[in-house]
C-alpha cells in the first residue's frame, strides 16, 4: 500500500465550496499520508476515508478543493483482499466516526508496509537511499498507556470522548480498544463524577495515564472547584483506587494535586519515577521498550568505556536510565517539572553520577561547540516539528561522531538527517517502529555516524 500526497484535507489550503458535487465511481489508487484512500475523478485526486488501494466504490464528492475533492464512501463495489472487520464500533460508523483511528479496516501486514512507505518517501524526496529503512517493529493494539479525553458541556451530564472525524463533535466513548484495560472503559466511570463538576459543563478535557501504582489524572478545566467539588473528587479517587488526580484551570497553568493516595511510579530501566501530572510519555511501555532496544543496540559496541551521551528533549528520561548503564547521561529538556522528575529518580536509584540534567530551550539555545566535542555519542528525541537547530549545530561541530535520532514525523526527520548529512554524517539505519496500529502515525530510530 503506497502513501500518496494528502493534500485536499490540510488547513489553509485555498478557499473551499461547500457544494453537493454528485455520487460517482472511483477506484483507489493509494492511501495518503494520514490514511485516506486516493482515487482520480476527472483529473483530480479525491479522498476517501476508510478505503484501500484496488478497491472500486461508490462515493459521493463532497468538497473541492485547491488540489483535489473530498468524498464519503457510499458503498464498496469491489472490496479490498486486505480490508478487516474493524475492531471498534466508533470506527467509521455511519453515525458519527470517531477521529481517534484512522486504520482498523486494514490488516496488520499492510499497515505495516505503508508506514514503512511513508519513511522511505520522506527519505527520497532529500536525496537519501530507501534502503537504509528496516523492517518495522510493531504493537499491537490494547497497549495505549495514556489518553485525553475531550469534554463537552450542555444540557444535561458532560459528553466525554474523542473527537468526531473532521469534526469538533464529542462521540462518547463507553470503550476503547486501543487503551490498556485499566484505561479502556474510564470515560463511562468519569461521566457520573463530572456531572457535579460545573466547570465540566462547560467543557474541557480529561488526560489519564496508567502507571504503576493506578491512574494518574488531570482534570483540565476552566476556574477551580470549590470545597463540595473536591470533596467530591476526593470520594471519587477513593472509590476508583485513583493514585494522584490534579487539576489544570487553564492551557500553561501548571497542574496541580487535589489527591495524592500514592505516589503514580514509571519504571524506566529499573529505576521509579514520579512524573509530574500531565507529562508526556511513550504512548505504549512496549513501544518504549521498542524504541529503548533500538537505540541500545546502535550504540553497543561503538561507545568507549566510561562513555559521555547526551539526551535532548528527554521527557522524564526513559532514553537517558536505559543509557546510564553504558556510561554518562546529559539529559535536557524545556519543562522544568521533568528535569526535577529525573533528578529525583536519578538520587534515589542511586544513579546521581551518571545521570545529570538541565533544563533548556532546545529549540532556541542548542548544544553547540565545545559541549558537542566533550560527547561520544547523542541521542535526540523532538516534538513533531523536529529538531532543525539542534541538527544544524551538530553539522556545523562536526561532532559527537556517534547520533542517534527518534522521530515521530519522517518529513522533519528527513530534513534534520539531510542536513547533518551534508555535514558529513552518514545514515547507517532507519528502524520503523508502529506504537499505533490503528493510526497513520509511526515512530523511527536511526543511526547516523561521522567517520574519519
């Protein structure tokens, strides 16, 4: 199953008519990079959710625009040798599709192919060989340690759910298959507690991540709540085993522990951690554990004893306790409260002289010059937008000789390892990893090394 270019759904775009263009057939040709099959219809691409390359249907063209139309399936003509039954009754349901997945229709194996596609197309198009790129490693569903709710008020107890397709509609969720158990049905035990939330009625999110010592949860809502409420909230962590729920009152406010029964524990290399409410981690332990191997088995062999690694955009440190057993660790990171989660689990694991760490915009002040020389090696784990300073400032360096980078976008990846390549790094490998089986979304790590 091939990517194709996804361009009729991006934002910004040029105008758009909202106009009943008819039903016609089409066959589909490829899927593009968020999961859509493409068709021709008069020379123009069209998108159709929930289709597959080789399929002929019937659909009706909704939209146009700058570069193609959108359309909905009407009925499939010739079906696909590789479409599944969906695993999940939100998935492309004619009521309202829930926009939290993309791909259940397809089998594993060509999910599998097409996200190993859209690495090797992202490659290509700046000029590297796709043969780099490795078979995929992946997760299946039911691992999804963490999850945000959206909330949504009106009449009546909250809506809570993910977003509908292409849609600021909440679809109630009463179960998810993506999630872990212990997350899977949270939404239908949140809705009666939200319901004496008056915040809650006017909407909001809610984010949960299953640690190892119970659910972590932040409530994100407007205001704060007042006595009733939290004692409301304090009945309902008791009843729920709830470990730590906080509350954020706005978007940059800093969330903050309304009950704290224990302390939420994240293994990270047999060290605990406490992170801080709302952090991000890894969406799966496997798929960190995944992407933890990959790096590891990159790096051994190729480091000196006593070796000195950095860790940029580290999170709470997963990379950085998996790399303290080859040497010593500099991890930096932008958000203050993940720096101090670190440094914490680093003292108590005993691990203070291996493991430091800053925190630094890395995105306005990169690793440069001398810091980059006293590295053997550096591993480099960006938001989705890439780490273009930081790369440029390796290429400039020259050093560490040794990079290893974890992407979850290929296209930044792509333009971050050509420019450390027209520094004089090579790409050695490029190992898929697929933490979101249902979604177009996948996660890499590649190895890229200066040589003499």
């Amino acid at each position: 199953m091939k990517p194709g270019k996804r361009r009729g759904r991006q934002g910004g775009s040029g105008p758009r008519s909202a106009i009943n263009l008819g039903i016609t057939e089409v066959i589909i040709d490829s899927v593009g990079a968020k999961g859509d099959g493409i068709g021709l219809h008069e020379g123009k691409a069209v998108y159709v959710p929930f289709s597959l390359p080789g399929e002929r249907l019937r659909v009706r063209l909704l939209e146009s625009r700058r570069d193609g139309l959108t359309a909905e399936m009407v009925s499939i003509l010739a079906p696909s040798a590789n479409r599944q039954k969906p695993a999940c009754p939100y998935f492309a349901n004619p009521a309202g599709a829930c926009g939290g997945c993309t791909t259940q229709h397809i089998s594993s194996t060509e999910t599998g192919e097409f996200k190993q596609q859209l690495i090797r197309e992202a490659l290509t198009r700046r000029g590297f060989d796709d043969g780099v790129v490795a078979d995929i490693v992946s997760v299946g569903p039911g691992h999804r340690r963490r999850v945000d709710f959206s909330v949504t008020g009106g009449h009546g107890a909250p809506r809570i759910g993910f977003h509908e397709r292409d849609s600021n509609r909440i679809i109630p969720i009463e179960k998810c298959p993506a999630l872990v158990p212990e997350l899977a049905e949270l939404a239908t035990r949140l809705g009666p507690m939200l319901a004496g939330i008056a915040a809650a009625g006017r909407g909001g999110a809610v984010k949960a991540l299953y640690s190892e010592t119970g659910l972590d949860i932040v409530l994100c809502f407007a205001g704060e709540p007042d006595l009733r409420e939290r004692e409301r909230l304090v009945a309902f962590s008791a009843a729920e085993s709830i470990a730590r729920l906080s509350w954020q009152a706005g978007n940059g406010e800093e969330p903050l522990p309304i009950v704290v029964q224990r302390e939420p524990l994240v293994m990270f290399s047999g060290t605990a951690i406490v992170p801080p409410p709302g952090a991000f981690l890894q969406a799966s332990i496997a798929g960190e554990q995944a992407i933890i191997s990959a790096i590891t088995d990159n790096l051994s062999g190729r480091l000196p004893k006593g070796a000195r690694m950095a860790d940029l955009f580290s999170g709470c440190g997963p990379i950085s306790f998996a790399l303290a057993a080859m040497g010593h660790v500099h991890a930096v990171e932008g958000n203050a409260a993940m720096v101090s989660a670190i440094t914490l689990a680093a003292g108590r694991g005993d691990l203070g002289g291996r493991i430091s760490a800053e925190r630094r915009d890395l995105f306005r002040r990169p690793l440069a010059g001398r810091e980059l020389a006293e590295l053997d090696a550096l591993v480099f784990d960006p938001p989705r937008a890439g780490a273009l300073e930081q790369a440029r400032a390796i290429a400039d360096a020259g050093n560490p000789r040794i990079v290893v980078a974890v992407s979850c976008n290929p296209a930044t990846f792509a333009r971050d390892a050509r420019i450390l390549a027209d520094g004089g790094y090579k790409l050695e490998t490029v190992i898929p990893i697929d933490q979101f089986p249902w979604s177009a979304h996948v996660e890499l790590v590649a190895l890229l090394v200066k040589y003499a």
